[in-house]
C-alpha cells in the first residue's frame, strides 16, 4: 500500500475521533448546563416555599393574636355586663322598696282619710291605676286606628289612581250616528235610486234615516237604535261593494244583514273575551256578551264598559293581593243580565247572576255578578272589587252621558205608545222623533181605514206625548202576493 494513502487514513482517522472528542465534550457541557438550570430551579422553588411558609406562619401568628385580643375584649364586655346587670338588680330592688313604701304611704294617708283599712285603700288605688292605664290604652289603640285608617285611606287612593293611570283611553260614549264611506260621488245617485225609490225602502225597512250630504265622500245613517243602525250599516255597506242598487236588493241585502246578526255577536264577544284576558267562556255565553256591543247605560257602550271594568278589577286585585282571576272574570261579567232585561223579569244583576249560575261559573263569580249593585250582601273581596271597577269605569271623564239615554228613552215611548194601537205590526221612530213610520197588517187595516188610523195616532201622540214642534205620522199598507212557476 503506498505511504501517502497510508498517511491520509490515519489523517482521517484522526479528524473523526477528535470530532468525536469534540461531540462528546459538547455533550457533557450541555448536561452539565441542564442540570445547573434544574438545580437553580429547584432551589427558587425552595426559596419561594419556604417564604410562603413563613408569610402563612405570619398571618397565623397575626391571626392568633387578633383573636386573643377579641377574646380578651369579649370577657371585658361580659364583665362589663355583668357589673351592669347587677347595678340594674339594685336599682330594681331598691325601685321596688321605694314603691312599696310610697304605696303604704298613700294607702295609710287614704286611710286617715276616708277611714278604710290599708287593703281596702290598696284595693281603691289599684283599681284607679288599672282605670287610668286602661284608658291610656283605649287612647293610644284610638290613635293606632285612626293613623291606620289614614294609611289605608291613603294606600287605597294610591292603587285606585295607579287602576285609572292604567286605563286610561279614549271615551267610549256611543252616538246616534254612523258614517259609511263610498268609493265615489256618483255611489250617491244610485243609492237615492230613481225618484228616491231606493232610499225611501232602505229607510222603510231599516227605520233608520240616510242623510246624502253634498262634498262629502260618504253617507250618514242616524238612528237612536244601534241594532238598527248596524243592521242598515252593513246593509249599505253589501250594496255599495255590489254597486247594484235597488227595492228588491235592498230586501235582499236587509235579509241578510239581520241573519248574519248571530254571527256578529259572536265575533264581537270573542273579541271583547280576548281583550278582557277571559278563558274557557261557554258558547251561550259568548254569543249574549257580544249583543252586548248594541246596548249603552247613559251613552258608554256595555261591552266596552265589562273589558273596561274586567282590566280595573285585575290591577286592584293584583295590588291588593286578591283572587285576580276571580275578580277579573266577575267584573266582565257582571252586567252581562242588560242582554236579557226586556225579556226577562228582575233586575240585570238578579238575572245575570242566574244566566252565570246556569252555565258553571263558579259561586263566588255568581255572588258578586249579584251583588255588585248592593241587591244582596257581598261574600268576598273580589266582589268588593268589582263594584270599585264598575264604578270607576262608569265615573271616569267622559265615560258617560246622560243625555243619550234619554233620547232614546223617548224614542222608545214615542215607538211604544203608537204600537198599542190595533193593526199595528211595526213602528219606526225617526229623523230623531219628528217622523213616525207605521206599517199596518194590510188584512186587519183597509186603505180608508190608514187615513183614520193616522189621525187617532196624531191625536194619541199630541195628547199623551211631550214633544217640541211637530211630529209626522207616516201609515204603510202594503199588501203582497207570492207564488213560484215552476213545469212539471
């Protein structure tokens, strides 16, 4: 083998173990740095144990002699007490001897005076003490009353302002009139039809009065009756969508407005039930509520006034910490007797309570349906309660007028006086009862027989009736005749 390969593989040989020399010296300098640093760790970690146990050891050396000084101040408190408690016990003693020899005193001194024994002077002088106390107390119980009676008197004008600030809303105050919209002038001519042929059936069917006023775009119907007025409203309502307007579709549209009259009572009670916040009502019922939304008491609409009176009840309930379901449920129906009080006899409060009672209401719901006019005594709170919201309902501003309730009481005389008179099927008081509308029974009433029967109406109504100007009576006969052709 040559010298020089020779001398090259010991060259190699050499440089691979002095890197290996080199790798190992590395090595050991990188263990020994590491097991510096986990030695220097491990000795901050002793460090800091050791000075958290000395910070700990502080605070419980600190803490046992906070305790010790609280111990030391509690037994100087007892102490204290203790000292007190005696000084009391003598003072007592000490109060006790006094009073004792005062009493004796006072009792020898009685003796020597009105010539009694010491006892029955003791007796006389406890006797006054008890008097005097007694009527300190009765004087003191006097003043409790009479500032307990201000606070509630105070509490209950609170919550009865907080019920009206609640509902407060617009009057619900019925009028005599009703507006229908059209979509055009020209809708007017054909409602007036030719020769006012078709204004003239409206009017003698419905006895309700149209009034077409030039510039504006609707049409006023004016009735004392709210039936009427609404049977003739959706009346005019049917024609002008149809815009085919004449006798025979005004009998038609009139025959249909009083059928779908069921259906309206119904709609209006549901609503009135939803607003009032009302579950589980009967089917008989809802449908009596909603005819409700026809009748007024001094010019604030009935069914308006139970959701009104039904809202009140539930915020006093609530404040006063009553049955709420209970009130609000009496209070909504505690005028629902009004729909029944031209058929049936009794007050409405007497008759709604029955129509409750028949359909399951619960007795204290029925109880203060009866009493809620003071007709019988009341069993329960909420019974109290209702007749506040009934009263706030009816009393707050605006909510009433009696002036509308008068007209129409006239109204309905004027109709009743001139109904007693045989032959007489139908009455229609109207342009605010300054014209009488009287169908006949064209079997019972003869053409002559009109004419005579027009003047002893004028002549009943002049005599019995007080009325400014001049009333106009209108007689109808009318006799119709219907088949049907049909082949065989």
């Amino acid at each position: 083998m040559p010298t020089s390969v020779i001398v090259l593989v010991l060259l190699g040989a050499s440089l691979v173990a002095l890197l290996l020399v080199l790798f190992a010296r590395r090595e050991a300098r990188a263990e020994r740095e590491a097991g510096r640093r986990e030695a220097e760790s491990l000795r901050e970690d002793a460090r800091a144990r050791l000075t958290e146990a000395k910070r700990r050891e502080e605070l419980a050396l600190a803490r046992e002699a906070e305790i010790a000084a609280d111990h030391r101040q509690a037994q100087q408190y007892a102490r204290s007490l203790e000292e007190r408690a005696a000084v009391v016990v003598r003072d007592e003693k000490r109060l006790a001897q006094e009073r004792a020899h005062v009493d004796q005193e006072r009792a020898a001194a009685l003796a020597d005076v009105a010539g009694t024994t010491p006892e029955e002077a003791r007796e006389e002088l406890r006797a006054a003490l008890v008097a005097e106390a007694r009527a300190k107390a009765a004087g003191e119980v006097r003043r409790i009353e009479r500032r307990t009676r201000d606070q509630a008197d105070l509490r209950a004008r609170e919550i009865l302002v907080d019920a009206m600030q609640r509902q407060a809303q617009a009057t619900s105050t019925e009028h005599g009139t009703t507006w229908v919209d059209l979509p055009s002038e020209e809708m007017k001519g054909r409602i007036i039809g030719r020769e006012g042929r078709n204004i003239r059936a409206f009017e003698a069917l419905t006895g309700v009065n149209v009034l077409v006023e030039e510039g504006v775009n609707a049409v006023q119907l004016s009735c004392f009756d709210p039936e009427r007025r609404e049977i003739a409203e959706v009346m005019l309502a049917a024609l002008v969508q149809d815009g085919r307007i004449q006798p025979q579709r005004v009998e038609a549209a009139y025959a249909r407005a009083v059928a779908g009259a069921s259906q309206r009572h119904r709609d209006a009670g549901l609503d009135a039930i939803a607003a009032a916040g009302i579950s589980a009502v009967p089917a008989e019922m809802v449908e009596v509520l909603g005819r409700l939304r026809l009748r007024t008491s001094y010019g604030q609409n009935v069914l308006a006034h139970l959701v009104e009176s039904a809202q009140l009840a539930e915020d006093i309930a609530r404040a006063v910490g009553a049955d709420v379901e209970v009130a609000r449920r009496a209070a909504f129906l505690h005028d629902i007797g009004k729909a029944f009080t031209h058929d049936l006899p009794g007050t409405h409060a007497a008759v709604g309570a029955r129509f409750a009672a028949e359909h399951g209401e619960e007795p204290l719901v029925v109880a203060a349906i009866a009493a809620h006019h003071d007709e019988v005594p009341q069993e329960s709170v909420e019974g109290v309660i209702v007749q506040v919201a009934d009263a706030l309902s009816a009393a707050r501003p605006g909510a009433r007028r009696e002036d509308l309730d008068a007209y129409v009481s006239r109204m309905e005389t004027l109709e009743e006086l001139v109904a007693a008179h045989e032959g007489v099927t139908r009455v229609l008081a109207m342009s605010a009862g300054r014209e009488v509308r009287v169908i006949v029974e064209p079997d019972e009433v003869d053409d002559e027989g009109t004419q005579a029967l027009a003047r002893t109406i004028a002549g009943h109504i002049s005599k019995e009736f007080t009325f400014p100007g001049e009333i106009k009576v209108t007689v109808i006969r009318e006799l119709r005749a219907d088949a049907v052709a049909g082949q065989a």
